[in-house]
C-alpha cells in the first residue's frame, strides 16, 4: 500500500473519529441541559419549601 492510500485512510479514521466524538458531545451537552432544568426546579422547590416553613414558625411564633 503506498503512503497516498494510507494517509487517506487515517484521514477516514479521523473524520469517523470526529463525528462520533461530536455526537456524543453533542448528547452530553443535552444531558447537561436537562440536569440543569432539573436543578433549577429542585433549587425552586426547596426556596419554596424553606419560605412555607418560615411562613408556618412565623405563623406560630404569632400564637
């Protein structure tokens, strides 16, 4: 096999590497996305949690 065959082989290789390392990264950057949607809704459920037991100690500090 000359050098000419063999470069264009390792320039297949590459670009095979590339698109497979491309769509991964492009689902982990999805992945990503959604834990962060997830973290912002339990960061907003616990705000929320937190201002109805301050809501309710309050309530009973009035009593």
């Amino acid at each position: 096999m000359n050098i000419v065959e063999r470069i264009n082989k390792q320039i297949e290789k590459l670009k095979n590497d590339y698109s497979s390392l491309k769509a991964e990264n492009d689902s982990l950057k999805r992945r990503i996305e959604m834990f962060e949607k997830e973290n912002d809704e339990f960061f907003r459920n616990n705000q929320d949690l937190i201002l109805k037991i301050d809501s309710t100690l309050s309530s009973r500090k009035g009593k």
